[in-house]
C-alpha cells in the first residue's frame, strides 16, 4: 500500500514538473509559514510550489531525465516551477 501511494505521488510530481519550462530547487528547512504564503500569495498565478519529499523529487527528476539537478536537491526540497 505504501509503495502504491509512493508511484502516485512521483507519477503525480513528473506531470506537475512536465507542464513547466522552469525548474527551481528551494530548501523548505526553517522557511517560516507566514513567508511561504506571502509568497504563494503574491506570485500564485505566475509560479507553482510543490513540496515534496527528497526521494520522491529525485526519482521524478531522473524519470524526466533531469539528472543534472539531483546534486542540488536540499534535505528539505520545495519546487518552484513556471514558464
């Protein structure tokens, strides 16, 4: 069962990050609520802010073959992703 919510949630990731030119790697860590919804507030309708977790990221980043960011992945990833 775990595993099956595991495939969704990366399937679900890879379409999120598939719609989007623009990929960009944020750490999540100590990052105060208040300031995220300021910003999801502010650019909402310009950028999508996706936090997930770390395995998870990286194995919709090779699945879309962008290898290349799996080095800058922080312990706590959130996606900012837009056109």
């Amino acid at each position: 069962m775990i595993k099956e919510k595991k495939q969704k949630a990366v399937e679900e990731l890879k379409n999120t990050i598939g719609r989007f030119k623009t990929i960009g790697l944020i750490d999540m860590m100590k990052m105060p609520t208040k300031q995220l919804q300021l910003i999801r507030k502010e650019l909402g309708d310009k950028l999508v802010i996706k936090v997930s977790k770390k395995t998870l990221v990286k194995f919709a980043l090779r699945s879309l073959g962008r290898n290349d960011l799996e080095e800058m992945i922080p312990q706590q990833p959130g996606l900012v992703l837009t056109d």
